[in-house]
C-alpha cells in the first residue's frame, strides 16, 4: 500500500506558522511557542511581515519568501486577511492548511461567505484545510503542536477527532496525570474542508493509532462518515461521544414515524450499523479512554466484584445491571477454593465482601481464584481506606496478580489522601483504576462492548433466499405520475400499490364516492368490511371519526359512509375528502398489530422503523430504527429491540407469529426505500401479523421530487447491493456464467475458492503462502463496502449450487480518485477469458464511481498476470521498491 496521501499533515518535514507573534500570551505567540518547545524535528518558519524576529527565530513576511516546500501553513490572523493567505500559500504548492482563526460562518452571513472563500481557493489549488476556527493539531511522536493549548500531550496509542476545541483542552489536561498517551490529537473547528470520514481513514492505516475517541456535534456528510467508520470499526477499537443527544428532529407530524424518531434516535441507528460503542458523558469517555490505553481487553462482559465493603460491592452490581453487564456466577470449585481462604463470613458469592479487615493476602487469594475461574471475563476489585487496611500493600498484591493473567482487571480505591499512593502504583503497572465504583463498571462495559460488537461483525451471514424481483418499473411510474399531478401524498390505493410492487401483502381496497357504491363495492369484496376516510390531509383516521370497523350488512354500511364524511367535515372542515375506502374486515383472532415506518433524516436520508402498531402507537412508543440497507442479521436484531417481539412468540392461548413473513416484508421495505429514492415518509399501521402470515391493513406514503445525481443511492448513507452490476456471460464452449457483486452470505464459496487455488495462485495473489482464508480475512472479503470498494465474482450454477471461478477487487484509495485492484482465477478455468472479462467489468464499476487510476502490483514472476494486464492497457513498470515486484497502473 501506498503512504497515505495525508500523511504529511500529521508528520510534516516544514511548518510554516502565519501570524507567529512574540507576544506569548497572544494566539500566535502561545502556538509558536508551542512549536518550539514540544520537539518539533522538521523546518519551522515564522510568517509576519511586521517582524525580523520572532521568539529567536527569523520571521518572513510572506509564505512566498521561503524557498523551501512547506507541507503544513498554521493560519492565525484576521478572518477577512485567510482568503488571500489561502491563494498565496495554493501558488507556493502548501498542501495542508490549519486555520485556527475564528470570525466565520460562527458570526453570521458575513462570515460565512469568508468561509465559502476560504474553502474555494484551498479547493482550486488542491489544499487540504482543516478549520476555520480550530484549536490545531497535535501528534507528541513527532512533536508536532499545532495548538494553542497550554502545554502538550504524552505519546501513546490513542487519537482523538473533535469538533470541540475546548474538549481537547480537557481531555488532554485529564490526560497528563493519568499518564494516557495520543498518537494524534484533532480539532476540525467548522470542518469546512475536510471531515471524519477522511480522518478515520488515516488513523485507520496510521501503525501509531490503537484506538479511536471521537466528539461529535454534527456530521456533513453521512456517506463518507459511515463508510469510514464501518472500515475503522472492523480494525480498531471507536468510541463516540455526541453532544445534542436530545435535539429536537423534525417536527412534521405527516406520519406515526415522522411523530416518532428524532435525530439522535437515527444517529444511534447509524452507530449501531457500524458496531460502534457509544458512551453519553464526557466522564464515559475519559473512563473509556483510560481503560484503553491500558490495553484493556476483555473476551466478554461477565464481571467478578471483589471488594472490602459490602456497599460500594452493590453500587457496582447495581451499575452493572444497568449496564446489562452480567454478574459472573462462581463456579462451585471456585466457591469452595475461596470458602478455604476467606473468613466464614464472606458473602459466598458474586459481589464478593471479604469483609473489612481484608489483607493484602486476602485479597490476593480472592483476585486469584476469581480470575482462574472461565466463567469470569474481568474483575473489578475495591476497596475502601478502613482503620485496618493497608491501601499500597494490597495494590501491590493485586498488580502482582494481574501480571499473571491475560483478563483485565480494574482497580477503585475509593477515598483520596489515603489511596493516593495505590493510584499512582496502578497507574505505572498499567491498570485501570478509578475513584468511584460506577465509572469503573462503566468502562469495563463499553469496552467488552466494542469486543463483542466484534465479534457479532465477525459472523457470516447464511444464505438469503432467492425472492421474486419487484415491480420497480410500476412503482415509480406510480410516484411519478403522483408528482406530475402536484401531489406529494399518495391514497391509500396507491400507497398499498406500492407495496404490492414489491410482493408486501394488502388488504385489497377499493374507494366508494357514495353510500351506494360503498354498498355495492362490500357487496363484491364480501361482507363484513372495513370502511375509512380517504383524505391526503388526513393523517390520523381515527381521531376525526374516519373509520368504521366490522360492517356486516348492508344497512350498516350505507350508515358509516354518511357518518364517516360528517365526522371528518366536523373535525377538519378544510379537509379534502376524496371518498370513502372500503376494504375486507381483517380478522386474525391471533393476530398482533405492529408498525412498519420510514422517515427521512436530513443527514443519514431514509431510515426505518419497526414497533408496535394500532392507535396507541405514539404512546407506547415502542420502536427500534435502523438504516437500510438491511439483511435478515439486521431486521432480526431490529425486531428483537422492541417491547412487542416478547408477544410474537406464544403468548398465553396464542401460537407465536409467521416470523419468516414478518422478516420478509421488512426485507421489502429496505428494498423499496432502496430503490425509490422518491419515498420521504411512509407508515403501514396497522400491520396485522399471525401464525398464518401477514396483511397491511393501512398505509401512507408521502414523496417528493429528486434531486439529479449520478449516484442512483445518493440518498443513502449506506450504499446498498448494486444490482446493476450483475451480468450473464457464456464461455465460448457454452458454460453459462454470472458475474456480480460479491455478497457477504459468498463467504463460504469464498473460503472454497481460496483452498482450492494452487499453491502457486496463492502465492501470486497474496504474496504470501497462506492455505486458507482466516475468519477475519474472509470476512473482510465478502462483507464490503459498496461505496468505497467493490469485488465481481464469477460464479456458475452447478446442481443447485453457485461455484466461484474467479474474483477481481478494487479499493478506493483515500483521495477517491484512484484505487488499487486484485484478480485471481481459479487454476482450471484459467485462459477461458474469465479474467479479462472480470477486469473489463470491474474498470466499467470504478468508472461510474468516478476513479481515475487504477492502480496494482504483480511478481515479476507471474508472467501469465503481466501479459494479461498489458492487454488491458496497463503500464507496466519495476517497483522501486523491490525489483521483484512489478507496479502496474492504467488510466481509466
């Protein structure tokens, strides 16, 4: 791989600090102070045309008198004077600008056109800019302090990315006594050039980033920001802290779910997708951020409490609890070895109180055998400063004990004077430690979290089943032809036509513009029947009278139509009523009423939502929310999160729901909100589930009109399967052929694929001598990214079962206009033309992403590869490198 391109930035051979004072109290002067005094190996320029000198050190009037290249221009003047800076610093070839100046779009339109300026003139000469309105820039390994912070960080294995400049300065104030280390340190200000996703990219590849804190206000672009995240979480620990947690989100109350979901509701969805943990406080993050770098890693969240007063042994648990962190049962020989050591009156159990006089050798003896015990993940062990107890001495013993195992252990010595010795111990052993019992069960929980989000990202899907295509085409000459009559909300008839597009079952539904035609059209659907208004400025049916339920004869029909309009004329008189919808009178005596939503969110654009349905919807508030696209994984987990799944299985006298159905037609939705970007907001409510299968009874769905894009999911974060891509190819000797996307239930033909390449093909396409896929490549391989990469295999059908003959794969590298890419064919099915079809077919997909450049490496020994990619046009040259690797790179 090559050094990533933004590299420079967080390790730069010159500097050049514009607006460098003397006055050391001033901006200027503290950030080149900085500079100076934090280590700093590479060249530093001083840039104020009002001084010769600045802090000892020569100051230039201009970034155009310095000869040398600069990679990295700090900006700290006047909001209006950034502009002009950033053009003259573009011409001089500067690639990385840091602008800590304030006045932007923070103070109004005046300011915010400054900004546009400032971001127009970096884009046209190819600069990268961080800010306006930053603290700066801070990675200690290099003694780069870019910031106007009062002192400097310790070097370690954390980075942090804020959009808060203030929370950096507490973070690394906290940081110092506790001896936690960064490799990097970020505050992205207004981030009008550059944003998360792209620092998650580097700090991902960075070999000095072991974990990732992030303090998030807002994000910009969602897309990137997921795709960046996804690719992190997989690698390295991330941990995210949002502030605004309760803003309001949109206000509009077209539907249920538009009522229901705000936009820190969507924000943890999106989190959730990306296995990412999030913690609610700053504390949670420090507490977090401690145990992580002390290489905290737990195998799971079943926790042992040792402690010396039965008290704080209880706010623990009950913290724990919470948490949903499991209080580890002892087993029965651990139980007995303890009974053998501790007094007789000892809690005999989890919390374990060893009582208040407990010794150092009393708790080592407790620590000991709890950690031996396989039902105990971690331990967390405290004490309280009493008469009897010696506080160093038993951290000393508990240190002593941790060595010798690989769980992690948390110490809290509660108290202060007495205990302050025993933090400082632990502190250079590496240990976690804390004041208080809850923030210490708190760490322990979000970093077992992020583990065993792992290793739920580590399964391999099964296999989906094969479902019959939508009608696509007829869904959105529906929607269009809606909009072409300048309306934005469908009618029950239309909505439900949607749905049936793609294969959700309805209730079939006619519209009556008369107690006549109402009474003819029961007749025909067959009494008894429902009957509801039929009005786009009707949301809630049922709180303006609009619905009449189990009509059974003809008298009683005729009734609600003049009943339904007279209530709904009363209620809203300015309401346009369109007639009355009647339908068959759904009877499912063991059926369950549930909700199925979509809303859109301004940021991560259509989410959807699942919970319990009826007309108490909004105050059960009974809901989980998750970005599409999903798989069955992610709607069985979706339905698991709600209060109602504890009724769909057998409740009392009723059997459990068709669940298969349930997952299908949420499967549907994520498929529609896919693949019809004109949806805005749509509710089926209720959706009336049994043991026999399901039927939407009602629905509502608002769009509107689409922006142009290139990109057909431009409206999503996430991008979903591109159908698009697949293709049908035959041999020359007949065999039928598909190439498509690679798919995350692939894993399996995947594996087989592998093992079944010579020893030859694996070392030519892995460089390495490998036998078989490991669970974490292989997932790495099929679970991918649409967006960001994409991999094409060649699969044919044999006896009901797909057969991988060959894979190709490119990844975007991190300037999104170049990538790197991969091919290998399976040894017999090699000189078929597969591989250069599968290469023809992966250049069509990087162009339609936009990429330039493709890019990739080859043995020279692998003469087969070379005379192919020559035939497709590469250029073929010898790596500087190694000169047994040939760099190969074609223009797309």
């Amino acid at each position: 791989m090559n050094k990533h391109y933004l590299s420079p930035l967080f390790s730069p051979r010159a500097v050049a600090v514009i607006g460098a004072s003397s006055r050391v109290e001033s901006v200027g002067g503290v950030v080149f102070k900085n500079m100076l005094e934090s280590g700093y190996q590479g060249k530093l320029y001083a840039v104020n045309p009002n001084h010769a000198e600045i802090q000892g050190q020569q100051a230039y009037a201009s970034i155009e008198q310095i000869e040398e290249t600069v990679d990295l221009a700090v900006i700290i003047t006047r909001a209006a004077t950034v502009p002009d800076i950033i053009e003259s610093c573009g011409k001089r070839g500067v690639r990385f600008a840091l602008v800590l100046s304030a006045g932007f779009r923070e103070t109004g339109p005046q300011g915010a056109a400054l900004e546009r300026a400032v971001a127009e003139n970096a884009r046209r000469y190819g600069m990268r800019l961080i800010g306006p309105n930053c603290l700066g820039i801070l990675c200690p390994a290099v003694g780069l302090n870019a910031t106007f912070s009062k002192g400097g960080a310790k070097s370690g294995g954390l980075a942090l990315i804020s959009q808060s400049g203030a929370f950096c300065t507490a973070i690394m104030d906290w940081a110092r006594p506790n001896d936690v280390g960064f490799s990097s340190i970020i505050s992205m200000g207004a981030a009008a050039g550059m944003d998360f996703g792209e620092m998650l990219d580097y700090f991902v590849s960075d070999p000095h980033t072991e974990s990732i804190l992030l303090y998030i206000e807002g994000i910009q672009h969602a897309r990137s920001f997921m795709s960046a995240l996804r690719a992190a979480v997989r690698i390295k620990p991330v941990f995210i802290v949002k502030a605004g947690r309760h803003e309001a989100g949109s206000k509009a109350a077209f539907s249920h779910t538009g009522a229901m979901v705000g936009s820190d509701d969507v924000f943890d969805a999106a989190l959730q997708r990306a296995g990412v943990v999030r913690v609610n406080t700053i504390v949670q993050l420090f507490s977090a951020a401690k145990a992580l770098s002390t290489h905290f890693r737990p195998s799971g969240n079943r926790l042992a409490i040792v402690t010396n007063g039965g008290g704080p042994g209880v706010m623990a648990a009950d913290r724990a609890a919470d948490l949903g962190v499991m209080i580890a049962t002892l087993s029965e020989d651990t139980l007995a070895r303890l009974d053998a050591v501790l007094p007789d009156t000892w809690s005999h159990g989890n919390p374990l109180d060893i009582i208040g006089d407990a010794t150092a050798e009393r708790y080592r003896h407790a620590v000991t055998h709890c950690m031996q015990d396989d039902g105990v993940d971690g331990v967390l062990v405290i004490l309280t400063p009493q008469a009897m107890t010696e506080p160093l001495q038993v951290a000393q013993a508990v240190i002593e004990v941790a060595t010798k195992f690989d769980k992690p252990l948390i110490a809290c010595w509660m108290g202060e004077a007495q205990v302050a010795g025993s933090r400082l111990a632990f502190t250079q052993a590496k240990i976690s430690s804390f004041r208080t019992p809850e923030p210490a069960v708190e760490a322990f929980s979000f970093i077992s979290a992020y583990y065993q989000n792992q290793k739920l990202l580590m399964q391999t899907p099964g296999p989906i089943s094969r479902y019959s295509s939508p009608d696509e085409e007829g869904a959105r000459l529906l929607i269009e032809g809606v909009l072409a009559e300048h309306r934005k909300v469908l009618n029950e008839m239309e909505a439900k036509a949607i749905l049936a597009a793609f294969h959700i079952p309805i209730a079939k539904t006619m519209v009556a513009r008369s107690p006549n035609e109402a009474l003819l059209i029961a007749e025909e659907l067959g009494l008894p029947v429902a009957m509801k208004i039929n009005s786009p400025d009707i949301t809630h049916k049922s709180d303006v009278g609009g619905i009449r339920l189990n009509l059974g004869n003809a008298q009683a029909v005729r009734s609600a139509y003049h009943e339904i309009i007279q209530s709904v004329q009363k209620y809203n008189p300015s309401a346009l009523i369109d007639g009355v919808v009647v339908e068959p009178m759904i009877i499912k005596p063991n059926g369950r009423e549930l909700m199925v939503g979509v809303t859109t969110d301004p940021v991560f654009g259509p989410v959807i939502t699942f919970g319990a349905g009826g007309v108490l919807v909004e105050v059960l508030g009974d809901r989980a929310v998750a970005l599409p696209p999903l798989n069955r994984f992610l709607v069985k987990d979706m339905i698991k999160r709600t209060r109602i799944s504890r009724l769909l299985t057998a409740f009392r006298h009723m059997p459990p729901i068709d669940m298969s159905t349930l997952e299908s037609i949420l499967l549907r939705v994520s498929e529609m909100v896919c693949e019809l970007p004109w949806i805005k907001e749509m509710d089926i409510n209720p959706l009336i589930v049994d043991e026999n299968g399901a039927c939407a009874v009602d629905a509502r769905i608002a769009v509107d009109y689409l922006s142009p894009s290139v990109d057909r999911y431009a409206h999503m974060a996430i991008h979903p399967y591109p159908i698009r891509l697949i293709t049908r190819w035959q041999l020359p000797d007949g065999t039928d052929l598909t190439i498509r996307p690679i798919r995350p239930e692939d894993a399996e033909i995947e594996q087989e694929f592998v093992r079944g390449l010579s020893a030859e093909s694996k070392y030519f396409r892995f460089m390495d001598t490998l036998q078989e896929l490991s669970q974490h490549m292989l997932v790495r391989f099929t679970q991918i990214d649409y967006d960001r990469e994409m991999a094409l295999i060649a699969v044919r059908e044999l006896d009901g079962r797909e057969k991988e003959l060959g894979v190709c794969r490119y990844v975007t590298s991190a300037d999104g206009q170049s990538c790197e890419f991969a091919l290998v064919v399976a040894d017999e099915w090699q000189r078929k033309g597969i591989g250069n079809k599968l290469m023809n077919c992966l250049f069509d997909a990087a162009r339609a992403k936009g990429i330039k450049v493709m890019t990739g490496e080859v043995l020279a020994i692998n003469r087969s590869m070379l005379e192919l990619v020559r035939r497709l046009g590469f250029e073929v040259s010898t790596s500087e490198e190694d000169a047994a690797v040939k760099r190969i790179v074609k223009w797309l």
